[in-house]
C-alpha cells in the first residue's frame, strides 16, 4: 500500500511526496528527520524471507559505494510484511528525459560529457568486488543537478553478481527502447547490458527518438536506424561509438564501461582531455511560473478544447486531485521552435480529424453497441458482432440452485459504450510448461454466461469441464472478481442492458458453493467493475453514484467508501476499469478524455496519476491487466468500425507517457477481458469461434490456445480462481 503525505516511516522518515511507482513499489521523498535532509526513498514490495536475506546484502554493499557520479545509500530497513527500503541521497535537479523534454534533442558535446560520467559510474560499480550491476539505465535515472553535475540514480534494482550467479532480489526491469535483448526473459546479464542500456540512452538524447527495441532486434523484426540518419551533424565517431555500445549481441559491444568511456571522450576534440571531476553540463534554467497557455490545453485558435472531437495528442491537465506528476502529459512544454513548423500541418490535421469523425457518427454511430465485460460501460452481455448480435431470450428457464436469500435488484440496466486504438510490436516469451496448478490438480475458474436467457456466474475446472451454476437472480450476475482466498466472489447485479449503463447496478458478494449471498453497496447511480485488492481489504470499483463514472475504493469490512478519481464532468471524462497492481500500491484505470479512453495509472490513494498509453479515433485503450511482478501492463485495443477487432497489447511501465513501446501480441483478432494465472504465463479471456463467444486459455504470447466452453449463447467475464480448491470428486 502506497505510503501517505505525512507519514513517519521507521520513525525517522517523514514521507513529503511521490518521486515515481511501479508496479513493485514507489519511490518518496522524504525528511530525515534525526538530521533535517532530504533523502530518496526507494520501496520494495517483495517480503519473503530470501528475498530480505538477500536485499540486506545488497544493500550493505550499496552502502559502501563512493563515486562522485552516484549518490550514497545512507540506510536500509526491512519492515515486516510491508517492504523493503533503501535510503539514498535526494538528488535536485531535472533528469535527463525532463531535459530531453525541454530540448527536444541534446548537443553533442553535452551527450558525451553525461555518457562519460555515466560510463565512469558503471566502470566503478563492475569493478567492484562483487561486482554490481545497474539493470534500469535510462533517461528517468539519469539527474543533473541546479550545478550540472551528473548522477546516475536509482538503485532499487540493482544486482550484486555472486559467482557465476546473479542475485534475484526484485525483479528485472524491462524498459522497451533501452533494455538489451538479454534482459528479457531468464537469460544471463553481466556488466556489458548495462553498456548497452547506456547506449540507448545515449541514442535517445542525441536523437530525441527511442532506439528500436532490443529484442524486436535480435529476432529481426526490426532494425537499429543509424544515428546519423536521424542526426546528420552528429560526428561519424560518436555516432559509430554508441552504436557498438548498442549491438544486440554482447560480444560485439564495449566489454567494458571504461572503453566506451575513452570511446566518447575521444569523438570530439573538445572533451578528449576532460578529466572525471570536469564531467559538468549546463544547469537546467531557473523554473518560471507557466503561462496560460503551457499549462492549458494547446489547440489551434478554432478548436474548442471541450469538444470530443479535439486531438487527443493535445497536452491538458488532468482533473485529478493533487499535483500533477513531472511525468503527466499534461505537463510536457511544447517547443517554441517547433510551433512554426507544426502549426500549418496541426491545423490541417484537425480539420481531417473533425471531418473524418462526423464521417464515423453518421456512417457508424446509429449501430454501435460497445461490449465491456467485466468493465467498460456496461457489459453483461458481450460485444455484439456488427453482423448478428446475440440477445438473451428473457423467458428462458433459470438454472435452480440450493435455495438461499437471494436479494433481487432491481430494474435491468443497460450499456452504451464508446471505444477506441493504436499498436506497436514487441515480442513476449511463449511458455512450454502447462498452466500453473491453481488449486492441486486442474483448478477452477469463473465467467459469466447468457445460457439461461439471464447473465449468470458459473463455476468450470480449467478444462472447461463441471460446469455448475453459483448464482440464480432474476436480474443477473456478471462481472465477478475472487477474494484473495479464492472463497468468494464479489460481482455486480442487475447487468446491463443495451439501452443502459449499469444505473441502479450493485455489488454483491456471495461463496464459491453459491451460498451466503449478501449486498455490499448500494447507491444511486449504480456501482460496477470491481476489483479486489491483494490483501483482501479493499474493493475498487466503477461508480455513477456521482453522476458520471468515477472510481471509487470501499473498505470490504466497514463498507467505508472513498473516491479516488476526479476528472471533469463537463468535459465529459470518465474514469472506469480499475485493476490493482499485484502489491495494492497502485490502480491502473481507463480514462476517457476527449471522445478516447487511455490507459492511466494512480497510486492506491487517487493520488500521482499517470497517462501511460495514447490511443486515438481509430482505436481505445481498455480492460488493463497486470502481470504478477507488477512491471507489465496488458490491456486491449478496440477498434470502432470493427467490434470484433479486439487487439491485445502490452506495455512496460517506464514512467514517462509515450515513451513506453506498445506491443501487440500474437494472438487472434478478438481477445477480449484477460485474466492472468498467478505465474503469469497463462491468460483466460473471451474469445469469438465459429460466430459465438466462448472462454478461451492460451499462453500470454497466443500459443497453445484451448476452446474452454461451447455453449451456443455468450461466454464471458473470466476469472481465475486464485486458491487451491478441493478435488472434483
């Protein structure tokens, strides 16, 4: 659980603010209070025993560095089943991707000097005994300070090789764009993928462009675009020096940080003979109060910032309580020498934005129903296929079960949803094992289905095998999500209709054997698409009881409800589809602005949030998922003139929106609602065979696909259920 404003941590630290999140912890800024200075704090939210051993190891090696380029770890704690804490320096200034932000693309001179510091640091860590290596190089770790010395920081993931072995405290960061092909997957990394990542980064200042992603490299399906290709000017000598620093096989690169050091000291005259302590760069200038229009949207003079059809590029501060984060879009300056040159092409581009979606309105709109199960503004029953849709007979029989007290809601809402997407590849790993014994054996898992005219929540082994009904309203279940402990469900009744979108909806709880049915929350406007957290104590969820859709948390014992989200209502944003992060310290949501859903992330208080993709008219973000370790985001991206194009897509959180690579994984045109297995490897989702929605389990890279259930009416909504459960007699 993210650590609050105010809060006294080790009774030495007071918490001032949130530096930056992940889906492993966050990193603070703080007071010592016993010395009256600021520190960093970075968290880390694995507790088990092995990995504390190993953290205090690691940490007391950290402790001992001194190089002029790194800040000093000053202390280092574990707090029971809270996390993991490091303790550095605070270091002011801007980072080297806020720069980037500021300049566009950096001078040459200045790429060196910061490559060379930088180079310098790493060739003190690898030489250290044991050696140490960085693992997370990129922009957002590289600082300069208000007197332009430059440090690189950030060591919470940092590796203390051992042996022949590497330590595994935490987990590798994976930034798309700056981590080498080694780094994804099991394979071995060694001092040379820092130099890789260093390269990137280097690659990106020069270039004010990510580098193609190292693994989409090495299974060659793309190609490193020269630098000079980008950047004429830039010399032949740095050019090349960074471009071996970034070949994808390690033999090829610098086997040492100090060789690509003297590589780039050597690539210009003017800094051959630069010693360490000269490694200074220009100061960032004094910050001045933002004008008007740095801090509002920016639009051409015509264009009304408040209609749907503005460019969803446009920078605009988020609604959303508290500061907005250094990271936000809203907060990135446009160039001024940029303005010229865009301006004429912008306005054009708006007049075919504007155009082409009246075109979409009058061709489309009439006939669109969005499906979004288990999130998007209503969805009970699935997307309908433009072709033939699948509505419920009403009258069918209803599925008896054991008789209990099962409260019936009241009217049958519906849904109208609107939803959009864009995509770039990046490859994932195709596990060979089979799926994870969720419960001994073959485990179990929950979806929804219309088979009986009504959405109800069903029960089936993995296989798809033992199909048996847990509920029985007369207005529907849908949307479910497991406990922790895998003994009971919360979901959400009445469903949605296609008229509706989820008004006077509540959410329910009831056991794994259909008993003990029992109303959680109820109050007008209706409440939908909950999640549980990880440690059982809280349920995040959609809400209308505002008036527009906002996400909320309630507290499962007292009931105590706080809203999270505060977007504007009159500009027509919705915040919807929460997801916890595997550790509860953070909330990945879809956020409608501007006519298009993104995909956005918050810390488990509503506080820091974060824009993390970009979609558009073409297509929307939706339905986020996260991978176990918390450094992945799946989500889907829907497209609006086909409703059966559903794409899945993936995303490392890299803590700069935009900078992150979409990729779109191999899997079939419609994979809709995942649901991972607790390895991570496995994915359930619903899926669309022969004209007919079923549950579907494949690897999370598309292999080995199984058809789970058959029934002629709509399957969705799947949930793993995420405790062992007692074999099927």
């Amino acid at each position: 659980m993210t650590l609050e404003r105010g809060a006294l941590l080790h009774n030495r630290y007071r918490i001032d603010e949130i530096l930056g999140q992940g889906g492993m912890g966050s990193v603070y800024r703080a007071v010592d209070e016993n010395l009256g200075v600021d520190v960093a704090v970075k968290e880390n939210l694995f507790t088990t025993d092995e990995y504390a051993r190993q953290f205090r190891l690691e940490a007391v090696i950290l402790a001992n560095l001194r190089h002029p380029n790194l800040p000093r770890v000053t202390d280092h704690f574990v707090i029971g089943d809270q996390g993991q804490y490091l303790v550095m320096d605070y270091i002011e200034g801007e980072d080297l991707r806020q720069r980037m932000e500021r300049t566009n693309s950096l001078p040459e001179e200045e790429v060196i000097i910061i490559g060379a510091a930088m180079a310098d640091a790493l060739s003190y860590l690898h030489s250290r005994k044991p050696p140490i290596l960085h693992r997370d190089i990129k922009p957002g770790n590289v600082k300069v300070t208000p007197e332009g010395e430059v440090f690189l920081v950030d060591f919470g993931l940092a590796k203390v090789i051992q042996g022949s072995q590497v330590t595994t405290t935490g987990a590798r960061a994976m930034t798309p764009g700056y981590s080498p092909p080694e780094q994804y997957g099991t394979a071995r990394t060694d001092p040379r993928t820092d130099i890789y990542s260093l390269g990137a980064t280097l690659y990106a200042a020069l270039t004010g462009v990510i580098p193609e992603d190292g693994l989409a490299r090495a299974m060659e399906n793309a190609e490193l675009t020269p630098i000079r290709k980008r950047e004429p000017k830039v010399s032949r000598r740095l050019a090349a020096a960074i471009e071996k620093a970034m070949e994808v096989d390690p033999d090829d690169r610098f086997q040492e940080a100090d060789d690509f050091r003297k590589a780039l000291l050597n690539a210009s005259s003017k800094t051959q003979r630069l010693v360490n302590n000269a490694f200074t760069v220009s100061p960032a200038p004094e910050e001045v109060p933002p004008s008007i229009e740095e801090t509002s949207i920016e639009v051409e003079p015509d264009a009304d910032p408040n209609s749907e059809s503005a460019p969803i590029g446009i920078p605009v501060t988020p609604h959303n309580t508290g500061p907005v984060s250094s990271t936000s879009p809203a907060d990135s300056p446009k160039k001024r020498r940029q303005k010229a040159r865009q301006k004429f092409i912008r306005f054009l581009l708006f007049l075919i934005l504007i155009f082409g979606g009246i075109y979409v309105a009058l061709a489309y709109l009439p006939q669109l129903r969005v499906h979004l199960p288990a999130s998007p503004v209503a969805s009970v029953s699935p997307v309908e296929s433009q072709a033939a849709s699948q509505v419920p007979a009403t009258n069918a029989d209803v599925v008896a079960i054991p008789p209990s007290e099962t409260p019936s809601p009241t009217a049958l809402p519906t849904a109208t949803s609107t939803l959009e997407p864009t995509a770039t590849p990046l490859p994932t790993d195709t596990p060979t094992a089979s799926p994870t014994p969720i419960g001994g054996g073959a485990g179990e898992f929950a979806f929804v289905s219309d088979r009986t005219g009504v959405p109800q929540i069903y029960i089936a082994n993995i296989d798809g095998s033992r199909v048996r009904p847990i509920t029985n309203i007369s207005d529907g279940a849908c949307q479910p999500a497991w406990s922790p402990d895998g003994m009971r469900l919360v979901f959400v009744s009445p469903c949605a209709t296609a008229d509706d979108v989820h008004k006077n909806a509540s959410l329910f709880f009831v056991d794994a054997d259909g008993s003990n049915l029992t109303p959680f929350t109820s109050a007008p406007g209706g409440d939908f698409e909950p999640d549980w957290s990880p440690d059982g104590t809280r349920i995040a969820f959609t809400s209308l009881r505002d008036g527009y859709m906002q996400i909320y948390v309630a507290d499962v014992e007292s009931g105590e409800v706080t809203r999270l989200t505060e977007t504007s209502k009159a500009n027509n944003e919705f915040a919807r589809q929460p997801a916890w992060s595997p550790f509860g310290n953070q909330i990945a949501y879809a956020l409608k602005r501007y006519g298009a859903y993104q995909i956005w992330v918050m810390t488990d208080l509503g506080e820091s949030p974060e824009q993390v993709t970009q979609s558009g008219y073409q297509v929307w973000d939706t339905h986020p998922a996260w991978t176990p370790d918390g450094t992945i985001l799946l989500y889907n991206q829907n497209g609006l003139t086909n409703l059966n194009r559903v794409w899945l897509m993936s995303i490392a959180l890299e803590k700069r929106p935009g900078m992150g690579v979409n990729a779109e994984l191999e899997h079939r045109p419609l994979v809709r609602d995942i649901d991972l297995s607790g390895d991570g490897f496995w994915i359930l989702y619903e899926g669309l065979e022969e004209y007919n929605y079923d549950i579907f389990m494949s690897t999370l890279a598309g292999a080995s696909r199984t058809r789970l259930t058959r029934d002629p009416d709509t399957d969705y909504d799947p949930v793993w259920r995420p405790m062992p459960v007692a074999p099927v007699e």
